[in-house]
C-alpha cells in the first residue's frame, strides 16, 4: 500500500506517537466513545471522529495556555 501522507496528521515528533494514541483514547474514553482503539475508524461518523481530534487540540491549547500563565 503506497503512503499517501500529504503531510497531515503527521507526527512530527515520532516520539510522541505512543504519548499522542493514549491520549486519543483517554479523549474518546471521555466522550463515551468506547473501544475507540479497536473499533473501525471507518464505522464512526465524520462527527465522531472529528470530536476526538477537536477535543484533543481543544485540550492541547488548553495546556500550553496554563504553561504561559
């Protein structure tokens, strides 16, 4: 399968990678969006799926916020 990253959602960080999955299933945990890490990411509605990924940058800004303060 050829990789057709156009440069999205891409970990720039690669050791971030694990830190960054556990956090998207303690965001989907939160959302009562159970087995997100098992389950087929094509079953989920876009919502769904864009719901975790907005709330983790929610939640991301929300800390680099509280670190400036």
């Amino acid at each position: 399968m050829a990789n057709n990253n156009t440069g999205r959602n891409r970990v720039l960080v690669p050791e971030a990678k694990k830190a960054l999955d556990s956090f998207k299933l303690e965001v989907a945990n939160e959302l009562g969006i159970s087995n997100y890490d098992s389950v087929d990411k094509g079953n989920l509605t876009a919502r769904e799926n864009g719901y975790v990924g907005g709330t983790m940058v929610k939640k991301m800004i929300e800390q680099a916020q509280n670190q400036m303060k």
